[in-house]
C-alpha cells in the first residue's frame, strides 16, 4: 500500500511543481565573455543585436551562442549600442557581461567593453 503525504507536504510538492513550469526559459548562467570581434549589427523593435564568428568563451550558455541582445529597456542602452557601433566601425574586439539567456536562444547581456 502507498504511503500518503501528510496534507501540507503534499501541497507544498504541488506547489513546487506548479511554480516550476513558471520559470522563464531565460534561466541560465550569467558572466563575462572572452573578447571577440563583431561580425555584425542589428537594431529590432525589442533591442540591439551584435553577432560573431569567432570562437570565444561565454559564461551564459545559450542556444545561439554567438548573437547577443541589450533590451532596448536597459538604463544604459544607448551608451552601450553607441560603444558597440564604434567598435563595430573600427574593428576592435569586444567583451560583454553575459546576463542570461532570451527565449530565443539568445544570449542577453547588460554591459559591454571594448579592447585596443
């Protein structure tokens, strides 16, 4: 015969469950990425996209891993898209702080530096 949970314990497993299937899909480790050269640039209605095609090393492990996305709601958007143009424009490599990963397989990111 099949133990019951008490009510509580119960409750709080379907709990558990339930809010798990709430979890954004945007789950996943954040860091800093290696430098890497932008092959190139994109501007859509949700923010400013930058790809490459060099290898390099990105702590948030995404499903697209070489384009990366700055919301167009980040408080520092335009210095960090104004940043990524110029170095886009004079060939310099790039590296960016990884935040996370967009439903699209994106990787998000917050911050940008560019390298001599």
């Amino acid at each position: 015969m099949q133990k019951k949970l008490p009510w509580l314990a119960r409750t709080l497993a379907i709990a558990g469950l339930a809010s798990s299937a709430f979890l954004p899909l945007t789950a996943s480790a954040a860091g800093m990425t290696s430098n890497f050269s932008i092959a190139g640039v994109g501007a859509r209605e949700m923010g400013f996209e930058i790809w490459t095609n060099d290898s390099f090393t990105n702590g948030a492990v995404c499903s697209n891993p070489n384009t990366f996305r700055i919301l167009s709601s980040y408080s520092d958007y335009q210095t960090i898209v104004s940043t990524l143009t110029t170095a886009f424009a004079t060939g310099k490599a790039v590296h960016l702080w990884a935040s996370g990963c967009d439903t699209d397989g994106v990787t998000l990111f917050i911050a940008a530096w560019v390298n001599r």
